[in-house]
C-alpha cells in the first residue's frame, strides 16, 4: 500500500476535470455567438430604418418640389441619400 510519502505524483488533469472545462468553454462560446447574432440583427434593423427614413424623406422632398408624390422610382432617385442602394436593391420594374 502506497503511503502518502511514497505516492507517485500525478501531473495533469483527470478526465472529469477536462470534461467540465469542455463544458464551461462550449456554454460561454455559445452565449458569445447568440450575442453577436443579436447585435447583428439590431445593426440590420438600425440599417433598414435609416433607409426607411431615408426615402420617406426624399419622398417628402419631392413632393414639396413638385407638389405630388413621385410615380416611380426613377423620379425619386435624384433625391435618395443611401449610397449603393441601386445594387443592393431591385427597383426594376419589369423583371
């Protein structure tokens, strides 16, 4: 019987001791991404309710330019502020 003078040493982690900080690391890593999935959503959200805002405005503009609303995109264009907003959207009509 090995006493507590003679017991080999035991260098490293057992498998209990590996198997919880497996755990810990995948639950915090898990909350990280839900939160950067969150954040994600509400800078998409600001994006598209700037844009809103945007052509409500140039609508707006419009309409005290020429005293009615814009028929189509194409009047309206001149008055859009988002830059790129062609690319990124389809305006065309007629597909």
């Amino acid at each position: 019987m090995w006493s507590r003078r003679n017991k080999p040493s035991r260098r490293g982690f057992s498998l209990p001791e590996l198997a919880l900080c497996a755990a810990i690391i995948g639950l915090l890593s898990a909350l990280a991404v839900v939160g950067i999935i969150r954040h994600r959503q509400n800078a998409e959200d600001t994006r598209v309710q700037a844009e809103l805002n945007s052509i409500y405005k140039a609508m707006e503009a419009f309409r005290q330019v020429y005293g009615r609303y814009p028929a189509s995109y194409a009047q309206l264009r001149e008055f859009i502020s988002i830059p790129d907003f062609d690319q990124r959207y389809d305006i065309n009509p007629n597909p």
